[in-house]
C-alpha cells in the first residue's frame, strides 16, 4: 500500500510524456529478458533431480546470453530513437539495458527458492526492492530529472531484488561454459522462453502501437492508466507465477489433480479481484483529479476500460502455469501466438480512432484472447469451460452490482457542488458496504474458503 501510495505521488509529479517515454522504452527490455534467461530458471523448478554441475552451467549459460543482449540493446538505441522520433531513447535504453545483465545474477537463486516453495522470503525480498524503486523515484522525480525517475527506479528494482535473492538463498555459483549436459535443460527452457516472449510482446504490443501511431503524450496518458488499473494484478500475479508453478507441478507429481487447485485459484481471486478492479473502473473519474491531478484527465476513459476488463487478466494468469506444471508448454506458446494476432488485429482498426479506440480495441482483444485460451486449455486438460464460466458469473454477480449501484449514486445521491475527495469517499466506502453485502449472500461458500486459507498459516 505505501508503495502504490508513492507510486501516485509520482505519476502526479511527472508528465504524461514522461510515462510515454518509458512506455516505448520497456518493451524492448521485456521482450529481451526472456531471452536473456531462456526460461532457464523455470527448467530447473520443473527439473526433478539437480546438481552443482548444471547449475554452474546453466548460470553460464545464462550470463553469456545476457552479455549478448545487454550489449544488442545499447547499441541499438539510435535506431530505435529515429524510428520513434524520440531522442531521449538513445540514452535511456543503453541505461535500462544494464538490467538485464544485473537480473541473470538472480535468475537461478530466485529458482531454487522456488522449488523449496520459499515464498515468505521471495516476497520479503520483491517487497522490498519495490519500496526502494518507489522511493528512488520519488527522490528523483523531486529534483526534476523527469523520466529518469523511471529509469532510476527500475534500475533500483532489480538491483536490490538481485542483492536480495543471492543474499537470502546464499547461492551463487561459479558459472561454467559448456554446454554438455543440459540438454534437457535448455529444451525445456526454448519453449518456456518462446512462449514469455509471445506474451511480452502481447503486453507490450499496445504501447508500442500507440507510440508509433498516436506519440508519447498519448502514450502517456494511456500507459498510466494501464499501469494504476495492473497494479493490484502485479501483486497477485507475482504471487501467482511463484506459488502457481510449482504448486501445481508438485500436484502432478503426487498424483493429485493439478485442475483442482486451478479452480479453487480462480475463486478465491475471482472474488478478490472483481470488487477491486470494478471499483477502480467504477470510481475513475473522481480517482485521476483526485490522486493525480487534473493534467491526467485524458486517462480516466482507459482506466475505467482497462480495469474493467482486468478481472479476466487475474482468472488467466494462472492458465499458463497450469500447463507448464503438466508439460504442455507447446499447448501455451501457441495460445500466446494465437493470442497476439488477435490482438494485432484488434490495435490496427482501434488505432484509427485514437486513444479512445484504441483502449477499446485492446479490451475487445483481450476478450477474444481469453475465450480462445480457455478453449485450447479446455481440449488438452481436463479442465472445463463450462465450470470456469460459471465461476467468473458467480463471482463476478456482486461486483457488477456494486458497479451498477454505484453509477446510480453518483449519478443521483451526490450533489454536484460535493467536494471531490468527499465524493471519493463516500463512493468507495458505499462500494465496500453493497459489495460485502451482495457477496454474501451470493458467494458465501468462497468467503468461507477464503477464511480457511487466511487462518492456515496461523495453526500450521
């Protein structure tokens, strides 16, 4: 919370061009991280039987390809700055790309502590490399600097994220060169690391369509919105792909049904996520001039379209694992495929409509992307479609009750001469007391299973 707390303080402080500028910058480091990794660090979360030998190999392995794609992004941030049209990119890329290289130090610490499901630690640490971003940026967006408050800050991340692993796992190898015995390693991991690029660039794909097409002011305006509506997900999808993976291999590995764990995932963060991300959306319009200020208000339509839809972002999160954990990675790499011409589609005809449209385009592509992710799920496992459908309804009744009664309040109750803050409040507390309401008397059998997990740890 403190750090979502700074994080707006921030947006408020810098420019929508800022946020444009980082917006074009990151896709090109998320779609070489994978690279850089070669979805190594899951092949050995997944690998039943390890040694020093493969380890040392495969950190060598890893570092040598970060080396490479370190030194490809440097030199190539002229080029990209021309064909973007913007000159501060040549020297914010050679900077972020120095991350990659920071981050294959911990891509095997972060690993094993994985596989002995030392999540309590891995949180400690995400944590807390996270508040040191937030504040590092905080201190530079005070002095002035722009966008290097952003730079600055993810360089911060994955530093102390990087010191904090190697120092809590208190694993780091002496890398070895050859190759000769990961085999199975590296085969495992060329699927993994397809299918994360094929995703990355899905994620990324709207914000280098809209800075190509529209410029980084719009860019600003929508990469802001996507950022305050992803910041509950980013949490719960962190948490995801730590427990989910390996959860689920373990699962398979004990002769347990990995879909059973699959659907109880979906409704206990059905019922978390709905409420929150239909209230962001439902509460947009005080929210941005409130928290950000009246210069971000091009962003309160994205908001209230993307958080809208965020709820299906948070059931499919978990899909991905799920097919990991039973080795069908081919099965998830092409459901991204299928998942990015889908939404390549969709961008090029929204475009023509400009900001609006394309934030329209990017929810409707999202939409088919789901159903047809669950569909291919669905034929190879023995999940059920029918039985997500009807999880995703139940769970998602209250909220858009919620939604609906709030549009009725603001629209009805709330004099417009009602201070904005107070007009926040009095939204956002009614929205907790109609969706508690509604959610039990819907989902009281998930709000039971939810307090079973809670009281867990506390008897263990």
């Amino acid at each position: 919370m403190i750090n979502w707390c700074i994080t707006l303080y921030v947006i408020r402080i810098l420019t929508p061009e800022d946020y444009g500028l980082m917006a074009m910058a990151m896709p090109f480091i998320a779609v070489l991280l994978p690279i850089s990794e070669l979805g190594l660090g899951a092949a050995i979360v997944q690998r039943k039987h390890i040694d020093e030998t493969i380890l040392r190999k495969t950190f060598g392995f890893i570092l040598t390809v970060s080396c490479f794609t370190t030194a490809a992004l440097a030199l190539s941030a002229p080029t990209i700055a021309n064909i973007f049209k913007s000159p501060e990119l040549s020297s914010m890329l050679p900077a972020l790309s120095a991350g990659l290289l920071i981050m294959a130090f911990g891509v095997l610490p972060r690993a094993l502590m994985m596989r002995e499901l030392d999540f309590r630690r891995l949180s400690m640490v995400d944590m807390t490399a996270a508040l040191a971003g937030g504040l590092s940026a905080l201190l530079v967006a005070l002095s002035g600097h722009g966008v290097w408050a952003l730079v600055v800050s993810y360089l911060v991340v994955v530093s102390v994220q990087t010191s904090g692993l190697i120092c809590v796992s208190r694993f780091l190898p002496k890398p070895s060169f050859a190759l000769k015995g990961i085999k199975d390693v590296m085969s495992f991991g060329s699927w993994m690391t397809g299918t994360n690029i094929l995703f990355l660039l899905w994620s990324q794909l709207d914000a280098l369509t809209i800075g190509r097409m529209l410029g980084k002011q719009t860019l600003g305006f929508y990469s802001v919105a996507k950022h305050i509506s992803s910041l509950p997900l980013s949490k719960l999808q962190g948490t995801i792909n730590n427990v989910a993976f390996p959860a689920y291999g373990m699962a398979k590995a004990n002769k347990e049904n990995p879909t059973y764990y699959l659907l109880k995932y979906l409704r206990i963060s059905s019922l978390l996520s709905f409420p929150v991300f239909l209230g962001i959306s439902a509460v947009a319009t005080l929210f941005v001039p409130v928290f950000l200020g009246e210069k971000w208000s091009l962003s309160i339509v994205p908001l209230q379209v993307i958080a809208f839809v965020m709820p299906l972002r948070a059931a499919e999160t978990a899909i991905s694992p799920y097919l990991y954990a039973q080795g069908l990675v081919k099965t998830a790499f092409f459901n991204k495929g299928i998942s990015l011409v889908l939404l390549v589609a969709s961008l090029i005809i929204g475009s023509r409509w400009g900001l609006s449209g394309v934030t329209y385009a990017w929810a409707i592509g999202y939409l088919l992307t789901f159903a047809v992710v669950l569909r291919r799920t669905c034929a190879v496992t023995s999940l059920r479609a029918s039985r997500v459908t009807a999880i995703i309804f139940k769970m998602g009744t209250p909220a858009c009750f919620m939604y609906a009664s709030l549009f009725l309040i603001r629209k009805y109750a709330l004099a417009e001469s009602m201070e904005p803050t107070m007009a926040l409040g009095t939204l956002v507390a009614s929205g907790v007391v109609l969706y508690a309401a509604a959610a039990w008397v819907i989902c009281r059998s998930e709000i039971s299973e939810l307090r079973g997990l809670a009281r867990r740890p506390a008897t263990s």
